[in-house]
C-alpha cells in the first residue's frame, strides 16, 4: 500500500491530494512563499495524529505540521512530497480547572478568546490573524501580539501541552503540577520550536481575570523620536495593557483603505495605548502633547479609534504583495533603527515604500515594503531589500525575528544573530528529538548542514 493509501485507512482522518484541494495548504499567508505538491492529512484526534506521523516515519516521507497557516516567514510551506498534517481538526475546549483550559492545537485564538470571554476571563493573546490563527500555531511560534506587555508570549501562557513526537510516541504534559523540578522542560523546549521537534496537539491555556473596561488612546507625535521619548510616562500609566505604535503615513493609508478619516494629524508617529480602567485613567498623556494631537476613546468608540492600528495589515495586503519583515531592537534604539531602515530601503529601490508599525514596549519593528506600482516586488529585489534591513537590524543589537520565528525564509541570518556555537547546539537538539530529520525539515535550521549520518542518528 502507497502512504496516500496507508494514510487514508487511518480512523478519524481524511486525506487531500488533488491539486486545487491542498492549494491552500501550500502557500503562506503573504502569497509570496509556495511549496511543492503535498499530501494533505487532517486528523480528527490525537490517535489520528500519532497514526500519521507514525506511517509517514516508515515510509521516510517528510511532515510539516499546520495549523491556520498565518505564518509569515514559510514555516509551514511544504518540501516537494511532504505530507502536510493539517491539526485544524483538533478544536475541542475542555473545561477550565485551576485558572487554565486544556484547548486542542487547532481551536483558534478568537474562539478561544470567546471562551475565556464567556467566563469573564481572557486568552491574554491578541493577534491581527486572531480568527484563522490557531493555539497549536501560537504554541510552535511562541506569538507575541498585542498584549504582550501584560500577559507576555505564548509560552508564558502555556502550563503545559500534548505532543506526538517524530516516531508517533505521545508526551502528555498537559497538566504537570505548578512545581515540578523532575528534570529537563520539555513543554519549554517545544514552545517555539516551530514543528520541527515534535507536533503539538493540546495545548494547556492560562486564563486571566478580563479587563474590566478598555480605554484606548492614540497620540499623534510630531515624529519617532518624540514617540520613543514618552515610553516612559506612557508605560507608567495605570492599567496599561498594550502599547503600539504607527507611522502616521500607515495610518493614512488605513484610513483610505477604510475610507475614513484619521482623527488626527499623520505628519510624524502615533502610538496607541490601551488600557484596563475607565476614561478618567488617561489623564497623564495631558501634558505629552496638545488637545488636537490626543483622542481617547472607550466603549465602541474604542473600537473605532484602535481600527487605525489593528487593520494595518489589511491594509498593507490590500495593495499588493508586500516583504514583511518582523523584527526587534532596544527601544531606545527603535527610532534610530526606523530612520536607518528607511534609508535602506531608499536606496535599495526607490519604487519601494516601506510601511512601518509595531509593538513599542517591546522596540518591535513590523516592516512592510510594498511596489509603489502595486502587484509584487521581483523576488532578487525582495532579497536584497530583506538584506539590507536586517544587517541594520543586527547593527543596532537586533534581533531578525521578534514574533514570527524563523521558517525557513530567516533561515540563512540565524548563525549571524545566535553564532554558530548556539546554532550547532540548535543542531543537537533537533536530532535528539528527530534523528531522521523528518518533522518540518528547512525550517529552522537548514537540513543539510551540521546533521550527522542517518546511520549514526538512528544508532543513538
């Protein structure tokens, strides 16, 4: 029997091989990134997944793990032949029990927000991709979001998780005791490993109490520097759940995506702070800027005011196909770094607009360059335009992936970042996990470098 046939005899799991079936299962959520023709698996429960893994491992066929494929850097972009294993299937939520729930890999960030919301309790998750990316993905990723400066990454979410490991094997680590010193942290190690160690399936969530009322405030500042001279007084504020920030000329361009008018001035940076508290709350910033450059906003008026930031995306996508690039540096070298990287970018291309925002407590850069004609920007391009801004990145003290994680588009700046010490370790580690380098090979590290023989792996 060929795999395709060993596949679908599984129960609960049903397979997808026809060209215009798995399309969707092959690219990345930017368009830019495509990979081979794949075998789709979709199991339905964890026995499903082991029995995947377990018949791709004897026949020595590649898995990439997926979840709601939102990923922006081709982490899960399958290799020629591989078989795609789609865990959007595993989307139940259990009940909560000491403050976390138990929600399987494929239950996505919105619904397990509702969940929480119900309750009275959020997720502490926010991500723009919120109804299509899924907890299993935020898992792999270790996302950020939004909220990070209060609830922190996924892994400070995380209490524990299910996983099938390279040979179908299940670690069950869904409800380890809040103390336990027994050895190494296998639930930490898996949390950003992007796939490439074992498939998470469940993942045990933390909830927290919600907030009790969502105020937002936007701050038009007459430029970067400015911005990043108010982070702390900004961050002194009570309540303060996130903390972002915007070019105004991103602004400008949410506001003619959703045809409505910016509600102040986009001539240098705004900077969106939320907060857990009322109106009366947002009485500091008084003294950061005049009247006309603040608004303060809750209620559904909040949702209105926070759109300016929350669909820059959208906007971003709706012209054209754009690079992204998501990156970090200390915050007080974010409006340094922003100046340099605009003028690299400038003098890669001038038909290249570079579209800035990101996560200002963290120094996060969310860096979008968009054809100034539309359409996408020839790929030799893309590739010079992402090397020119991250060796500015690294300059300043960077880091060439503060969310997204590695893929396998940042692949090649690993070593440049952690050194080839860390990198080599990096290396031992996948293959004490996965010594036939079969889970999501590519992404991380390259799979041709640093491996040892496959005799010699499989002897350990």
């Amino acid at each position: 029997m060929d795999l395709s046939g060993a596949l679908r005899a599984i129960a609960d799991c049903s397979v997808l091989t026809d060209a215009d079936a798995v399309a969707g299962y092959v690219a990345d959520w930017t368009g830019r990134w495509r990979g081979g023709p794949a075998i789709v698996a979709r199991p339905r429960t964890v026995e499903a997944v082991s029995a995947v893994v377990r018949a791709c491992a004897a026949a020595g066929v590649p898995v990439v793990p997926q979840g709601g494929n939102t990923g922006l850097v081709a982490g899960a972009v399958p290799p020629a032949g591989a078989v795609v294993l789609s865990l959007r299937g595993l989307d139940a939520i259990g009940e909560v029990s000491d403050g976390a729930v138990v929600a399987g890999a494929g239950v996505t960030l919105a619904n397990l927000e509702s969940f929480a919301a119900a309750r009275g309790l959020t997720c502490g998750l926010s991500l723009a991709s919120g109804e299509s990316a899924t907890v299993g993905g935020a898992a792999a990723t270790n996302a950020g979001g939004a909220e990070v400066l209060r609830y922190g990454t996924a892994r400070a979410r995380i209490a524990g998780l299910r996983a099938v490991l390279p040979d179908g094997a299940v670690l069950d680590r869904r409800r380890p005791p809040p103390k336990d010193n027994t050895g190494y942290d296998l639930v930490g190690q898996l949390v950003g490993s992007e796939g490439t160690l074992a498939v998470i399936t469940d993942v045990t969530w933390r909830l927290d109490p919600a907030p009790r009322a969502r105020t937002v405030l936007a701050l038009a500042f007459p430029s970067p520097d400015a911005a990043v001279a108010a982070v702390p007084v900004l961050r002194g504020l009570p309540g303060l759940l996130a903390l972002e920030w915007s070019d105004g000329a991103a602004v400008a361009r949410v506001a003619g995506h959703l045809d409505a008018p910016a509600p102040l001035p986009t001539d240098g940076c705004w900077v969106f702070a939320e907060l857990d508290g009322p109106l009366d709350a947002a009485g500091a910033v008084d003294d950061l800027l005049p009247d006309d450059r603040i608004a303060v906003a809750e209620g559904e008026d909040r949702l209105r005011l926070w759109r300016f930031r929350a669909r820059t995306t959208e906007a971003v996508a709706a012209a054209g196909v754009p690079v992204k690039l998501d990156v970090g540096v200390p915050v007080e070298s974010l409006a340094p770094a922003r100046a340099a990287i605009v003028d690299a970018v400038a003098g890669a291309s001038p038909d290249v607009e570079p579209v800035l925002f990101g996560h200002l407590a963290e120094g996060n850069l969310h860096v979008n360059l968009l054809a100034r004609a539309g359409g996408r920007i020839p790929e030799q391009l893309a590739d010079r335009l992402e090397g020119v801004v991250l060796e500015r990145v690294l300059a300043f003290g960077g880091t060439v992936s503060a969310e997204h994680g590695i893929g396998r588009a940042k692949r090649a700046w690993l070593g440049r970042q952690r050194g080839p010490e860390q990198v080599a370790l990096m290396r031992r580690i996948k293959d004490a996990w996965d010594p036939a380098g079969l889970l999501n090979p590519g992404a991380v590290l390259d799979p041709e470098v640093g491996r040892r023989p496959s005799s010699d792996a499989g002897a350990r």
